[in-house]
C-alpha cells in the first residue's frame, strides 16, 4: 500500500488525533522557515538572528499580515468541523491555523496576533505594531510587546500540559515541518505512545516515525 493510502486510512480511523506541526507548515503560505532551504538561518545576515532579533527585523522578517492558510491549514479545519476529534499543537505564531477555521489549536510559542502592555497589562491586536514606528506605546506609556515566547523565555505551563495530554492520549500522531530541534517544544512528541507516528517533512525525518512522508506538506495533505 503506498504510505499515502496509510496516512488515509489512519486518519479514517484515528479517534484522537494530535497534528503538530512547525515553520514549515506556513512556508507555501509565504512566510519563510527557520532552517529550511530558504530558511531565515540561512539568508545572509551578519549576526544570527537570535541576536539581531530587533523590533524591526520583526516587523520585516516575522510579521507577514497578509499570509493566508495555504492547503494544509484549510484541511486541518475540515477534518475538525467534519466531527474528528484533532487537536493541533503548533510552534508558529502566525495564527493561520486559527485563520482557516480551526478551534482546537494550542499555540506552544504564543501569537502574533497578541500583544501586551508589560506596564498595565491592557491587550492588543497586530495592528500595534503595523501602524507603530519604533517600539508600540500603550495609552499608560508602557511598552508594548508581542505575546510569543522568545529564545530563553518559559512556555506556557497550562499550554505545555495541554499538549503533553493530548499527545499522551493521541492514537493517531502527525508530526509536520518541523526540525524538532526547538525544545520543550520538540520534546512533546516523546510522550505518544501509539504505533501510528506519521512524519512529513522535506528533509532531516525522525527514525521514531511508523510512517516518514518526505516532501512538502501542501502536496501531502493536497492528496488526502
Ligand atoms: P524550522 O525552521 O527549524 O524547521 C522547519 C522544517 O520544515 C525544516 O526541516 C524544513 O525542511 C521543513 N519544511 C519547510 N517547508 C516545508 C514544506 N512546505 N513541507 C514540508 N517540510 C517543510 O522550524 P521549527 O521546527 O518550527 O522551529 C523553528 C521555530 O521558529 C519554531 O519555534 C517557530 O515558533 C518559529 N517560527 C515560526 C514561524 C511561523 O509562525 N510561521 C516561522 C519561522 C519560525
């Protein structure tokens, strides 16, 4: 049977199914990985990005407005509206799971689409940030920050947990453009107990998987 056919039949009868996913994901919707072939690690820039990671460069190179779910979002929401239970557990932040329509998503690094005054607390959308210079100012004075978790800051325990069950209770684990370098992140995928370990990705496949699928993730969950 080809490994196609096996994903299909595993999502026709996966009862608990956890899709988790990264940067690659979002890569045909035009947002740039980290890693990947064209990946943001590998553009030249005199510093890697972990150090030049300034309010600018995030406006340039992290913030992408006008991205719209590409193939692999939009089925993930039809499989979820259609009844299944699937809970989507990503390391992006640029929404776009929730923007085609899904509702079980836990977002591991936060959103884009979220920010905060660090001074009063009062919340706010993207367009803060779009239509600032500069850092955002809050009607208080006080900074205004994206709620994403950056290199060195903690992940959200209750996300964290929520994960951790639902992987833990997945019969059916899709693991997608990921490096699965990133930890904790990366690490949850160690507590699925199940035989049924898809991965797809264009390069570097985990030899845990039941199932490796090499190639891109639109044209993968295109023939599902
Ligand atoms: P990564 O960049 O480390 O790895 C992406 C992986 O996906 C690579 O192995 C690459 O070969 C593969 N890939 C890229 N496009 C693909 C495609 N179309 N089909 C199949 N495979 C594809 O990404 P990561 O593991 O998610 O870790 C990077 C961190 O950077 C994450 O924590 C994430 O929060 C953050 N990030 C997020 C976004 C976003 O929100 N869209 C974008 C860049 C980075």
């Amino acid at each position: 049977m080809q490994k196609i056919e096996v994903l299909r039949r595993w999502l026709e009868e996966g009862e608990r199914i956890v899709f988790f996913g990264g940067a690659g994901v979002s890569t045909e919707s035009g947002i740039p990985d980290f890693r990947g072939v064209d990946g943001l690690y590998r553009q030249r820039f005199a510093h890697p990005p972990e150090e030049i990671l300034s309010i600018g460069f995030y406006r340039e190179k992290v913030l992408f407005p006008d991205a719209l779910p590409n193939v692999a979002h939009r089925k993930l929401a039809e499989w979820e509206r259609a009844g299944k239970q699937l809970t989507i557990i990503t390391q992006n932040i640029d929404g776009l799971h929730q923007r085609a329509g899904s509702r079980s998503v836990l977002e591991l690094h936060g959103s884009v689409h979220r920010n905060y005054c660090q001074n009063c607390g009062k919340r706010y959308g993207i367009e803060v940030v779009l239509e600032s210079t500069g850092v955002p100012r809050c009607d208080c004075g006080g900074a205004i920050r994206p709620d994403v978790v950056l290199y060195g800051e903690s992940l959200d325990c209750e996300v964290l947990g929520r994960a951790a069950a639902a992987i833990g209770a997945a019969d059916l684990l899709i693991v997608g453009g990921t490096s699965l370098v990133v930890y904790p992140a990366a690490g949850l995928i160690d507590l699925y107990t199940g035989d049924r370990l898809a991965i797809i990705n264009r390069e570097g496949l985990s030899a845990r998987a039941d199932l490796t699928l090499r190639g891109s993730i639109g044209e993968v969950f295109s023939s599902l």
